[in-house]
C-alpha cells in the first residue's frame, strides 16, 4: 500500500516501486492467504466469506479502467465475464440473504473505485489508498441511506448479520468437534493431554468471536473490502501493460494524509465519554477502521528503523503474527505518534 498523501522528501522510496511491480512473491501469498480465509476461524470476523466476491468485481473494474486508456480489449472482456460468473449464480439462488448484500456491496464499490480511478489529475494523479478509502465512504453512506429508508431495514440487517455470524460459529464448532474425533487426533490428545484444555479453551471463544464480528460488521466490511481493492490493484499492474495509476508502495513507506487522525480521535471520544453513549459502537468502529490504518503506519515505520533483510522480515512478520497482542500496541503507537513526529521525513531531511 502507498501513502496517500506522498510526500516528495521521504526517504528514496517511491523510485524504485515500478521495479518491485514486476515481482510476483508476496503478492501470490497475499492471495493465497486472502483465499484461505474461509477455512480458518477468522470467517467469524470477516463479513464477506467468498472473497472471490470482493476481489474479481474490483480486478475487472481495473480492466475496464484499463481499456479505456488504451489496454488489451481481450483482458477486459475475460474478466467481466469472470466477474458475471462469480456474481450470477448469488444473485440467482436469492437463497443467502448476507451473500446477496456482499455481491451487491462490491459492485458499488467497485463501480466507486472505477469511477475514482478515471477522474485524476496529470499533475498530482492520486494514489491507491485515498481513492479506494473514498469508494468504501460513498459506498457506507450510500448502503446505510438505503437500510435507512426501508421500512424495518435497521432491525432486518441486524437480523441478518447477527444470524450469520451465529451460523459459522454453530459450522465451526461442529468441524472443531469433527476434528477432534479423528484416530489421529485421539492420538495426539492422548500423547499430549493439556490440548485438551487448550482445544476447549479455543472453543468457548468461538461464539464470542462470532459476536464481535456481528457488532464491529461495518469496519470489518471496510478493512476487508479494502484488502481486496488493494490485491485487486496489484493483481492488474502484473497483468496489464496499462497503468491506471501509481504504483503500491512498500510497507515502510506507507502512509497517509494525517487529518485521518481525526477519525481515530472521534472514535476515541464515542467510547469513552459517557454522553455519547447511544454512538458507542460507532466509536468501535473507527477505531478499528482507523486503528487498523495507523497500526499498518506504524509497522512500516518499525520497518523503516530496522530495515530487515529478507529472512528477518519473514521472521518478524511471523513474531507480529503469534504475538498480536504486542506487536499491534507497538504499531498503533508509533503510527499515530508518526502523525506528529514524522520520523521517516524528519531522518531524511537530516542526512
């Protein structure tokens, strides 16, 4: 991801991205993981179980975009039929309620971030991020003027997300139970008898992530919707001689306009003071949303400091990984604080 609101002193970043464009690696395990979602228990966090149904919209959308400014034909015409191909069959069953909202949330979106992609300016073109972060708003605010409007819209959906969260909880548990009665897995437990705590430990907090899933629904959409726009972004770039915008920075260098702020800040204020009370969820809300974006900040400046080596970074995206609930602090710490203190830019106008 890349700064949206690039600055051109920082450190000799940005030269070089068109080069790492051309490099496969992480983007194949970033799709690979993105498609992995649904067999681990991260499905009872994110909204959208078929990724695929975030990810093809918005990569045709790109083609699109693409052809309009003088790209392959054959592309674009490959990937809008892939996308009617994934998108028909949902919207024909009418059967899950929760998979028809997400088809009809990424078109939107995708549309958004389209039209987004085609009004830029010669001189300053605008990078990824504040343009998919538009299109996700206007998509919010399109989608919760809608619920709105319908009459009992509010309580349907709620119904809705609360009903879907609880079925992957009950399809979880059955697969965790499933799992457990395996020969193999009796061996295991019999060799090592403290899994078994661990395991029912690890069940009780199913249900309960499920829960926070269903309450934090709108900020998960966005970070998830997100994810796909991006990968979507750099899936295109690697496929398509026409470039539709700038490049993806690398993670050290990411950054973002920093009146975002301002969001995290707002967040903070609708969960702890008590006369916001009836907005406190909405407070959660942007504060993952953005809580999440200045994390992702601070890592890259965490980066940026230590400037690993390759077997180092892979070691310490998995020491991050394991140890979340150190590592996340850590980051949001710093990104935030880089809002400020501007360490990247400062050591660069220094040297």
């Amino acid at each position: 991801m890349e700064d949206g609101a690039a600055r051109r002193d920082l450190p000799d970043e940005a030269a070089h991205e068109t080069v790492r464009e051309r490099r496969w690696g992480r983007v194949t395990l970033v799709f690979v993981l993105f498609l992995m979602v649904p067999i681990t228990p991260l499905r009872l966090l994110l909204p959208v179980e078929n990724m695929l149904l975030l990810l093809v919209p918005a990569f045709a959308v790109c083609t699109v975009v693409g052809w309009m400014r003088g790209g392959r034909l054959g592309l674009m015409l490959l990937w809008v039929a892939v996308a009617v191909s994934v998108i028909l069959p949902v919207m024909a069953s009418g059967v899950d309620r929760i998979a028809m909202l997400a088809t009809g949330w990424s078109l939107f979106v995708a549309a958004a971030f389209g039209v987004s992609a085609l009004v830029q300016s010669s001189e300053t073109p605008r990078l990824f991020l504040p343009r998919a972060v538009g299109a996700i708003a206007v998509t919010l605010v399109l989608g919760a003027s809608v619920v709105v409007a319908v009459p009992d819209g509010v309580p349907r959906l709620s119904q809705a997300v609360t009903g879907e969260f609880a079925r992957r909880a009950t399809e979880t548990i059955e697969n965790w139970h499933a799992s457990q009665g395996s020969p193999e897995m009796k061996d295991f437990i019999a060799a090592n008898p403290e899994w078994m705590t661990i395991m029912q430990d690890g069940e009780r907090q199913l249900p309960i992530l499920a829960r926070r899933g269903g309450q934090l629904f709108p900020a998960m959409l966005a970070l998830e919707t997100l994810l796909a726009l991006a990968l979507a972004w750099a899936l295109y770039h690697r496929l398509a001689r026409v470039r539709i915008g700038p490049p993806l920075l690398r993670v050290r260098a990411f950054r973002f306009n920093d009146q975002w702020v301002w969001g995290f800040i707002a967040g903070l204020l609708l969960v702890l003071l008590p006369g916001f009370a009836p907005l406190r969820l909405l407070g959660y809300d942007l504060l993952l949303f953005f809580g999440a974006l200045y994390a992702a900040r601070g890592f890259g400046v965490l980066l940026w400091i230590l400037a690993p080596r390759k077997i180092v970074m892979i070691l310490l995206t998995l020491f991050a990984a394991f140890f979340w609930y150190f590592v996340g602090p850590l980051a949001l710490g710093l990104g935030v604080g880089d809002t400020w203190l501007d360490w990247r830019n400062r050591a660069g106008k220094k040297s």
